[in-house]
C-alpha cells in the first residue's frame, strides 16, 4: 500500500456506551409481562396457627385464594404472548404462511385477522395479484401446451362424429375379464401422470402430501407413495388416540388383493397348499367349526406358506374372505340357492386373500406356478388397483364410522327389516354395540354417497356404558349368520357400475347449492350405489381394529367424510402413516410385519430398506448435529466379530455360529401364534424348523435401559448365577451386588459376552407409552434360544426328534455397542 494514501477510518465499536439507552429495553419489558402473568399469588399460614391451633375458615379461605390465583395464573400465561388471530391456531392447524393469507385460518379467527392485518399495514397478496414464480411458469407453461393439445383432440373427436355411410352393423361382444396376468395401475389426468412413472398414488394422496411425509419420489415403497408419518408431532398423541380417546385411521389400499373363483372344493384344495387352517387345526377350520367362514359371515386371518410340502417358509399373513351364497328368493332359509355356474354347470364361489404388498409377487408366483401345475379350474385375478381399503381403530372409530357409513335400502322392506346388514350396521345406537359384534365377522352393504352428507353431523352413536336390550338380543342371536346376502363387492359389474355413477365435485356442489339452507340435497335414482365389506378383529391389547373393502374410486370421498366426521369427545378423526401403524403394534406388544419378521423375504428387504434409510439420516444433518456411527470392531477375548451398526447382519451371525452356508441357510421365519412360552409341545413338527428357525420375542430390560433397532441379543450361559445377583435374595457387599459383572443398573461387561452365544437382534425397540418402560421386539435362532446341548451339525440327533435338552431360563444381555450391556429377560409373543 502507498504510505501517501490516509488510513481507513475505523469502523463504529459495535457495543453501545454507558450512556445510550440499552437496545434491549423493549424486550426487557415483553420478558417482565410474562414474568407477571406467570406469577401466582399466595398466601401464608401464619394466620391459620397462631396459638398453636388450626383455624379452619381462615385455612380454607388461604387454600382457596391460591387455587383461584393458580386457575387464573394459567389462563393468563396461556395467552401472554398470543398477541395476533394466527398465533392462536392450534399445532395442526398452523400454517408457515397463515399470516399472510387470512383464508389460512379458520373461519372463527378471519375476521379478527383482517382487522388486525390492516391495522398493521401488512402487505397481502392474492394468486391473482400474485407474480408467477419460475417453476410457477414452468406449470403455466405447460398446461397452456396442455389445452392446445386438448383443444386439437376435441377438434378430431367432432370431426369423427360426422355422420358417414352404414355399411353394416357389427355387434361386439363383452370384454372378458383378465385372468392370470398382473393388474396395470389407473390411468391419471395428464397433469399428474409424469409423476408416476415409476409409482402409484393412492387415492388419498393429494390429502397426504400436504399433512404427511412421503416416501422418496426416486425410491417408492412397495410400488406405491405411501405416508411416512405426519409432519406435525404426534407420537404422544398417537397412544392416546389409539388407547384413550379419539380415532385414528390410514388409508391401506396398497394392501394387495387377489380374487380367486371356481368351484367350492377346488378353492379348498388350493388353500390348504398354502397352509390355510394348518395352525387352527385340520377338523376345527375345515369342518363344522369353519362353517360360518365357509359361507361368507366370517373372516379367516392367519399365515400363508409356502406350496412346497417339503419346506416350512412362511409368506406372510393374509385375510381370506369367502363369497356368501345368493338368497334373493327364499331369504327364511339357509343359503338355499346356489352361486354362479360354469361352463361346465359346477356351482362357483368367489375367495379374496388380502395379502402384503412386501409379500404379494412371491405368492402370486406360488399361486401361478400351482393352478398352471395341477391343471385347476381355480382362476386367479389381480384386484389391487380395483379395490382399495381403510383401516381405523380406537375408542371412536365406531361413532366416527356410523356417521360416515350411512346404508341405502334396496326398497321399503329391506329397510324396515332388522336381518339385512344394512339395517343391522343403523340399528345400533351405542359404540359398545359395535364393539361387542361376534369375533370376525363381516357386514356387507351398500352405501350412499358420503359427499351429499358433507359437512357430517355428530353420530347419534355415542359412548354409554351399557348395551339396550333390543341391541343385546340382536348380538346374541346374530341374524347374519342365517340370512347373510351375497357381497355386491365380489360382483365386477357392481364395482364398475358404481365407479362410472360417481358424479364429480362439481355437480355436487351444485345440488349442495340449490338444496334449502341447513339442509341435505335429495338423493337421486341415478346417485351411485358404494358397495362396501366391513369387518373387525381384536388384537390382544388394542383397541376394535376396523377394515372397510370398496372400490378404488370411492376411497377417496369416505376418507375425507371419516375425516370431517366430528367426535362427541371433541375433534375428528386423526390419519397415521405406516410408523404410526407400527408404533400402536409396538405399544401393545405384537410385531409388525413385514419388519418384526426378518426370516421371510418380506422382512429382509424391508430391513434392507430401514437399514439405508437410518444410514443416510444423519447425512442429511448438518454437520454440527451429524453423528456417523461407524461398524462396531469388536476386540475382546471372547467376541472377535464385526457387524455394521445400521442393520441386522444375519450373515455375520451365522458365521459366528459356524453355520453359513451361503444364502441358502439364511433363517426362516416360524408363526408366533404356534409357539407357547411354557411348553414345546406346541411347537409344529419341531424336527423341521431346528437347523434355521427364527421366532419373534419380546424384551424387556431389568432394570434401565431402552432397546434401540439392531441391537444384539445375548443368551446368558451362567443364567442362575444372574438370577442370583438380580434377584429379591442377592446378597449386598457395601451397597453392591456380591458379583462385579452385573452392577445396580443391570450393566453388564461385554468381556462377559461370548459369540458364540449370540442369538439374534432387536428389529423393534424404544419407550413404550403403555407400558411406561423400556421394551423391544426381537427376532432370535430358536435352537441357541431354548436349547443349550443342541449342534446344528448333529442332523441325525434333530431329525430323530429326540429330546434335545433343557428349557433355558429366559434371561439374555441386550448390546448396542462395544462398550456396555444390559440385562433383560425375555419371552415368546
């Protein structure tokens, strides 16, 4: 630098002096505001003693007073800061731009917001004031190509309709029905098709997108966009909804749906390839008790197998639904006349499996390879675009679903009569009716469309304690079971002619229009018929789990009519994604599939999926908040093995074990439901499912500690001498236990653990709510679980079936890391 040239000045000291007033007075004042609105006064109980005596007037005046300034106190440091109509919105009304647009609030709060933004002078902006951003161009751009387009087409289409010489008249015939061959996914508008290209939108999906996280666009789930999980906290309120009070609801059409039909004895035979009944019993399922299932007034849910007699994989769980008989004429006796007929003059019956759609493409090709190789008359038809589903459960789900629900009448004597389903799902007046419906059954009418109800009113159902007597004789005689008409959703014709009825939302809102205030616009005979099946089944634990089948053009207008359906505890209905669908499983102890059962195919490729979406999680922190847990090098004495710490290695467990043999001997899965926790016996053909049997447990710490996913899980070769320790009799030496592995929280020394007694990982863990506690779901080797003499490699011994040793007792050590362990016990679910 020149030394002629002046030196810059120096910049203002940023601090100001002692003298200037402070910047921060206006915050001083808004701080010591709240201060005083969150100050609650209080008297002393001087006065109430003096004399060494209780006065009791003067004792309960004193409590008085300060309940009161207590009462007040929160009602004024509520609304401290709650200066402006936006700021009173609750959580899952708030919108990032609500103070800017008053047509964000509600309806209550737009007036107030008005006057408040015109006070303030704030800048508003409409979309017709409003300058187009760049990607707002781009969309304007390309729906203006759009109607060019459009406008071409319907140039074309007149000119086609020009009237032109007959030369004769060509009757087609009907379409005939696509058996054999997968499904393509509806054709959408233009607007929305580049998006699903490489996936498919639920019904629901401009709902969810805005209220939900989705899956990644370049890495759908299962095919499908599904919801995440909401963007607004809700895992407390999750419990609540799903325990206390309130609904909740998801939209499950991308549940697969496969329809099968032919005669009653071949779709009998075709079950029991897939191990339909096997766990129930052949007699129990099959016989005289199954009956009620056979003829359409029941559901059947239970695990699908593998058709291969000789292998002991499992599929994954399904619902199977049968077809109930036509009784139109003769509607006093049972299920006299017969279904549909063939060619050949054998009478049909209609089945639907309602599968997973992790586990739908390996039965499908179970189910081709099996009808193709035995030459079945049993035709087998892809539905999962055709008919769509919702699921809900909770305290409420019954009111909300009665005011959403409402049944059309055939005619005049099918409503006054109390045997159709209809009738019986209007008749009930109180949700303790509904919940106390026989254990699966189904109910099988037609409904109206829910947009002419819209906006509902609240349920005439409402919570009582008891059931009237009229509702009590109903359930237990259950007419149904004699009576049940056949299921218009099983009817293609019926689906279709109800999709092609459905009018738009802009008729609609013109017959809401020209109705007479407050009321209903009139039904019409041309308004569609909604032929739904609903059933429900009780998990151990959780609350009435509800399942609505209909067609998938109508999933969309009953989920926004569920939603809008308001509660008598206050509120609606509340939507779930799939981790709220596994938060409530967790909660009441049962696991979830597919990702609580990783011996099925299912269950691999969803941990495969978790696993790299855990992975890349912290990467999407910045770097201040990233943690990047590295693979666990495990260097100690007894355990030499590496595992990465964002999944659940089978293949490095297997290899601790000496049992690898490449993919072949990864684990298969076993059914939880044929297990029990105090005998073998229940244990199906034990011999078969010995070599690599894995079987879902439930863990619970003993002392602290939450179990976190991929944890690994220990048994404990020494178990008498922990219980010993941890037990009510364990002798102190100075406050400890009188043994330095286990300490008074339940740690243990990782020198202690051996890999050899390495047995499996934690798929499902955290704090349960319900509970109050640690708790995880587990999958684990079942022959290193119970057995302690038992050699993978001595063959002859397992497949003897001989005794194979003793029951161990059911305590294991619970690693998440290198560095410590936890004690927990263990059991089947």
């Amino acid at each position: 630098m020149n030394s002629s040239s002046k030196p810059s000045p120096r910049p203002p000291p940023k601090r100001k002096s002692a003298g200037e007033p402070a910047a921060s007075d206006h915050g001083r004042r808004k701080w010591q505001k709240i201060h005083d609105l969150r100050k609650i006064a209080a008297q002393t109980t001087d006065k109430a003693f003096a004399g060494g005596e209780i006065d009791v007037d003067k004792f309960i005046n004193a409590r008085e007073f300060e309940i009161k300034a207590l009462e007040t106190g929160l009602i004024n440091s509520k609304k401290a800061l709650n200066t402006r109509a936006f700021q009173e919105v609750p959580r899952d009304m708030k919108r990032r731009t609500g103070s800017h647009n008053v047509k964000r609030l509600p309806k209550r709060l737009r007036s107030r917001a008005t006057a408040e933004m015109a006070e303030d002078n704030t800048p508003t902006k409409t979309s017709r004031t409003r300058k187009p951003s760049g990607h707002q161009r781009l969309r304007l751009a390309i729906a203006e190509r759009l109607r060019s387009l459009n406008r071409k087409s319907k140039a074309r289409l007149e000119d086609s309709k020009k009237p032109v010489e007959k030369q004769g008249l060509v009757i087609t015939r009907q379409a005939r029905i696509k058996t054999g061959t997968l499904q393509a996914p509806p054709r959408e508008p233009s607007e929305f098709r580049r998006r699903q290209k490489n996936k498919t939108w639920l019904p629901t999906h401009l709902f969810h997108a805005k209220r939900a996280h989705m899956t990644p666009p370049e890495n759908p789930l299962w095919g499908f966009a599904i919801p995440i999980t909401p963007t607004i906290k809700c895992h407390r309120r999750t419990h609540r909804v799903g325990c206390t009070r309130g609904a909740i609801a998801w939209d499950t059409s991308y549940m697969s749906m496969i329809g099968l039909r032919g005669a009653e004895e071949a779709l009998k035979d075709t079950l029991k390839t897939f191990g339909v009944g096997a766990a129930d019993g052949e007699r129990r399922l099959w016989g005289p008790p199954g009956r009620k299932w056979l003829n359409g007034t029941r559901i059947w849910e239970g695990w699908l197998q593998k058709s291969d007699p000789q292998s002991s994989a499992i599929i994954g769980p399904a619902t199977i639904i049968w077809s109930a008989y036509t009784d139109t004429e003769n509607r006093g006796q049972k299920f006299k006349r017969p279904g549909k007929l063939n060619l050949n003059g054998r009478e049909q019956k209609g089945v639907f499996v309602r599968i997973h759609p992790s586990a739908f493409h390996q039965f499908w090709e179970e189910l081709q390879y099996f009808t193709a190789s035995r030459k079945s008359d049993v035709t087998v038809e892809d539905l999962r675009f055709e008919i769509g589903s919702i699921e809900i459960t909770g305290p409420a789900a019954c009111e909300a679903l009665a005011g959403s629900l409402l049944p059309l009448q055939a005619n005049e004597a099918e409503s006054s009569s109390t045997s159709s389903p209809g009738a019986i799902w209007a008749s009930f007046s109180s949700s303790r009716s509904f919940n106390n419906l026989p254990t699966r059954s189904l109910l099988s009418f037609n409904i109206r469309d829910p947009r002419l109800r819209m906006p509902p009113h609240v349920s005439k159902t409402v919570h009582v304690p008891d059931i009237n007597d009229r509702d009590l004789h109903l359930l237990s005689q259950w007419p149904l079971d004699n009576m049940q008409l056949s299921h218009d959703i099983f009817d293609r014709e019926s689906r279709q002619e109800c999709s092609r009825a459905l009018p738009s939302q802009k008729s609609i809102n013109r017959r809401k229009s020209q109705a007479k205030p407050g009321s209903y616009p009139e039904s019409l005979p041309t308004d569609p018929k909604i032929p739904i099946l609903i059933y429900g089944d009780r998990k151990p634990g959780q609350s009435l789990l509800w399942t609505i089948l209909l067609p998938w053009s109508c999933v969309r207008p009953v989920w926004y009519s569920i939603m809008a359906q308001p509660l008598s505890t206050g509120g609606t209905s509340f939507f779930g994604g799939l981790f709220e669908k596994r938060q409530i499983a967790f909660e009441c102890g049962s696991p979830w599939f597919p990702g609580d059962f990783l011996g099925t195919n299912a269950g691999r490729v969803w941990s495969e999926w978790d696993a790299q979406e855990r992975k890349q999680e912290p990467h999407n922190r910045s770097k201040a908040y990233r943690k990047l847990p590295k693979k666990e090098n495990i260097n100690s004495a007894n355990r030499k093995s590496t595992c990465s710490g964002w999944g659940c290695d089978w293949e490095q467990l297997l290899r601790c074990l000496g049992v690898w043999k490449g993919t072949n001997s990864l684990p298969c899965q076993i059914p939880h439901d044929s297990l029990s926790n105090k005998s073998l016996s229940a244990l199906p053909s034990i011999s078969r499912f010995l070599d690599n049997a894995l079987v879902a447990v439930k863990v619970f710490p003993v002392a602290k500690g939450i179990p976190v996913i991929g944890a690994r899980i220990y048994r404990l070769a020494n178990a008498e001498e922990y219980i010993k320790e941890r037990g009510p009799n364990a002798k102190k030496v100075s406050g400890r236990s009188r043994s330095s592995i286990v300490n008074d929280n339940g740690l243990i020394e990782t020198n202690a653990l051996q890999d050899v007694d390495w047995i499996g990982f934690i798929t499902s863990g955290g704090f349960n709510l319900k509970e109050g506690m640690g708790m995880g779901i587990g999958n684990v080797l079942l022959w290193r679980a119970l057995w302690q003499d038992v050699d993978p490699a001595d063959t002859k011994r397992t497949k003897q079936g001989t005794t194979v040793g003793a029951v161990q007792t059911h305590l294991i050590a619970i690693c998440a890391g290198p560095c410590s362990a936890r004690l927990a016990r263990w059991e089947f679910v």
